[in-house]
C-alpha cells in the first residue's frame, strides 16, 4: 500500500468520525441546566435542576353552555315536538314564547327563574319544588306539566302560574312574589308579604334581578315600588325617599 492510499483512507476515516461526532451532537439532548446541590428543611443533601423545566401553560378550553335534553312529545291533536337538546338559548326562547303566550314581562320570568334554579332544570329544593322555575307537583299538574324538569313544560306551566297570581293581587308584584315562593294561603292569613326571612328575600331578589340595569325589562309593565324619590318640603329641604 502506498504512502498516498494510506493517506486517503486516514483522510477519509476522519471525516467519517467527523460526521458522527456532528450527528451524536445533534440528536443528544441539550444540557442547557446545571445540577445543583441544595439541602431541604430537614437537612437532606438533594441533587436538583437549577434551571426548572419551562411549563408550557394551555389555555383553558371554554366551557361550553349547559344542553339541556328536551324529550319528544306527541299528540293526538296534531304534530308532536321532536326530541331535541337546547342551550342557555333555547331556554330564553322556551321564555319568550311562554310569556307572549300568557302576557307576561319575558324578564320577570327570568328573574324568577334565575333566583329560583340558577338555570338549573334539574334542581329540586328541599320542599320538593323542582325544574327551572322550580314547581312543586301540585301546581305543575295543575298547569298540564307532567315532567317538572322537561323545560317546556316547567316553563309554561311557571309562566302560567305567575300570570294567575298577578291577576289575584290585582298586579300587586310584592304579592304575587311572595305568594310564587310562600303560597297564596300565607299570604292572605299575612295580609302582605308573609314574615318569613326567606320570602322576604325572595322578593328582594327577584325584584332585584328585574329591575337592575340591562335586564331587559318593558318599561310599562311595573314601576319599582322600592325607587327612590326626590322631593322637596315646605320649608324647601330637598328630601329622597323610597316609600
């Protein structure tokens, strides 16, 4: 073998070593942290990475609004409603129809379905009251609901019952209020709004859902009976009052 071939051939197997060396550098995994010594509460001796991992922070997905399963209904009389799933917007529209149908204020009943369920058609209280506007048995039957948490029927048979309360106290909203969560019985023996703290609160905060800003209320429905008033006295003192 000449002193040229031997030549070529160390030449050569250089740049092959070369070339794996560049490869191994490549593909290895960057020791761009140090291990670093540090010792705990305890006294332990521990070997950590100085340099923490970066956490790649994932944007929550947004959660998407609660279906609600509505279920088929047929009829004898004519066509039925097929099975189907609605969101928070099919619920407001189930409210629009039902309060068209029976004249009632559509943010009213939103009010009473946001203090009474939370827009939940599967809560049921403690007394037994269940679906959106939460409907104890007795007055859902009443009213032609068969399934309290089918929220069609929960809704128009809610819309209805408030209705037929308004026209007992003579668009009297404190009344009809209090008699939606205590009955109209403990509000006749009452004369007024019975004395319980929880119907009290119910009033305030259903009357406080209709009336804050945005809630889309008809300005000819009702007027607050708790707003507040300026007046002026003989002596002229300016004087507000919420009568």
């Amino acid at each position: 073998m000449t002193k040229r071939t031997v030549s070529r051939i160390t030449k050569a197997a250089g740049m092959y070593l070369g070339a794996l060396a560049l490869c191994a550098s490549s593909l290895a995994p960057r020791a761009s942290a140090q291990i670093a010594r540090t010792v705990d509460s305890t006294g332990r001796e521990m070997f950590v990475n100085s340099e923490p991992p970066v956490l790649v922070k994932l944007a929550a997905a947004a959660k998407s609004r609660k279906t609600i399963y509505l279920p088929a209904e047929s009829t004898f009389m004519g066509p039925g409603r097929p099975a189907m799933s609605i969101d928070r917007d099919g619920v407001e529209r189930l409210v629009r129809e039902a309060s068209e149908r029976h004249n009632v204020d559509p943010a009213l009943v939103r009010a009473v379905i946001e203090t009474e369920s939370n827009w939940n058609p599967s809560a049921v209280s403690r007394k037994g009251a269940g679906g959106l506007m939460q409907l104890i048995p007795t007055t859902a039957q009443r009213y032609g609901a068969n399934d309290v948490f089918n929220p069609q029927q929960n809704i128009d048979a809610g819309v209805s019952h408030l209705k037929w309360l308004l026209e007992r106290y003579n668009g009297n909203l404190d009344l009809a209020l209090a008699a939606y969560n205590a009955g109209e019985g403990a509000v006749d023996r009452a004369h007024g709004i019975p004395a319980f703290r929880e119907t009290r609160n119910y009033v305030q905060k259903v009357q406080d859902a209709y009336f804050r800003p945005g809630s889309g209320r008809l300005e000819s429905a009702f007027s607050n009976p708790r707003a507040i008033h300026r007046e002026v006295d003989p002596s002229g003192r300016i004087i507000f009052k919420n009568d």
